[in-house]
C-alpha cells in the first residue's frame, strides 16, 4: 500500500509540476509591476496554468521565428516537475496513509511555485502566500475530523502564530535583510510545520536557516555576492519547511 502512494503522489507531483511554469513566468515580476499578461514575443497569455510556451511563436504564421526562445519561456517545465514529484513521493513515504498527506500532496506544488519566483525576482506574492497559510489551517482543521491523523490543530495555529510573528520581529530588526513576503510565507510554514510539534518547528525553521546561510555563503566564497547582497530566502524557507515536515511525518 505504500509503494502505490508513493506513486501515485509522485505522479500527481509530476502533473501538477508542469502546471506550474506558466503561473511562475507570469508572477515573477518586480513589485511594482503588474502581472505578466505577455509572452516574451508579445503575444497574450492564456491561463495561470499549464506550461510557459507560446503556441502562437511556435506557428508557422507567427511572426517570429518557429522553436525560438520565444517559443518556451519561464522555468524548465522537465525541472519543475521533477522537483514537485519528488517532493511528493517524499512526503507520501514519511507520512504513508494517514489523512494529512492529503494536504501535504495539494501544498507542495504551491511551494514549489514560491520558490520558483521568489528565486527569480525576490518576490513572494501577497496571492500565494496568504491563500497558503488560510488553506493549510482549514485543510489541517479538516483532517481532525479523521480518526486516523497524527497531529494537534491547535499546535498547528500556535506555530502559524510563532514563527509569523518570529519572522516578523526580524523584518522589523533587519527590513533590508529580509522581505515582508517572508514574513507571510512563515505563518503557512508555521501551521504546517506546528502540526507536528514545536520539535518540527525547530527543526524546519533551523533547516531553512542553515540552507540560506550556506548558499549565501557560497555565493560570497564565489564573489558572485557580498556581505550585505540579499538573497531570496524564500526557497530555503520552503526547503526547511519540506526537510522539518519529513522529520515531523517519519518520528509521529
């Protein structure tokens, strides 16, 4: 029984990875721009999601050039669905059938979405992550209508309330070292890790942490940053979360 849940969420992984590209081109902008309504080639976009390609650049009658750059634009679809679908098969093993792996399998490729335009343009959109936190809290109050969960709602609002507030006395400590985005992210990362435990918050928010610290560092060692050149922390932020809420599903 685990073996197929495994695969099946790595394959809804898989599908739900090549939706994300498309969404991620058109939210990966500066903040004070609008969302992208454009291809690269000028050509208006259909949707939030599916794959970031341009059918019209990709015709014979376009007025560009057939399998140019204009013709795939945003991140690798291959690459993204890969990553979701790892993801996904990860948290189905750790978690195996109980009823919160429903919520883990239709949050991850949310965060995978994040990622992938805070990585991009330093950007963690207002419509994501709000949406994200109000879902997993509805979703995991949900699931305690299931006999068969492992998890505390109330631990997981009370981390939602921690690491929200945690994150935001930082904002306030260091505005230029860390984006309010981050703020509003760690409160859906709070509820999420929280049903778990404070020892799962620990561990996901440490994790984030580390993994931030170490690609800044990397990228100082590589003079391609200095000191003081801010990161997207975003990514890491998720990763931790991810690598907490495996700690937290494998010791529950």
């Amino acid at each position: 029984m685990t073996g197929l849940l495994i695969a099946v969420a790595a394959l809804w992984g898989a599908v739900t990875g090549t939706l994300v590209p498309r969404a991620a081109y058109r939210f990966s902008v500066p903040p004070e721009e609008t969302w992208r309504e454009r291809c690269p080639g000028g050509h208006p976009i259909r949707g939030w999601i599916g794959w970031a390609r341009c059918r019209e650049c990709h015709s014979g009658d376009s007025p560009c050039t057939p399998f140019t750059s204009y013709s795939v634009y945003g991140p690798r679809t291959s690459l993204v669905a890969l990553v979701t679908a790892l993801v996904c098969a990860a948290l189905a093993a750790a978690t195996d059938t109980r009823p919160e792996i429903a919520v883990w399998l239709l949050l991850a490729p949310v965060g995978v979405l994040l990622a992938v335009v805070d990585f991009r343009v330093k950007r963690l959109p207002d419509v994501l992550t709000l949406p994200l936190a109000a879902a997993a809290l509805v979703l995991l109050g949900l699931v305690t209508l299931v006999p068969e969960h492992v998890g505390d709602w109330r631990s997981a609002a009370l981390g939602a309330l921690a690491l929200g507030t945690g994150y935001f006395v930082l904002w306030l400590v260091n505005p230029g070292g860390m984006g309010f985005g981050d703020v509003k992210l760690a409160i859906g990362i709070g509820a999420v890790l929280g049903w778990y435990g404070w020892g799962t918050v620990l561990v996901g928010t440490f994790a984030g942490f580390l993994l931030g610290a170490v690609y800044g560092g990397a990228l100082v060692v590589a003079r391609r940053a200095g000191r003081r050149t801010a990161i997207p922390f975003g990514p890491f932020l998720i990763t931790g979360a991810y690598l907490g809420l495996l700690a937290g599903a494998c010791a529950a």
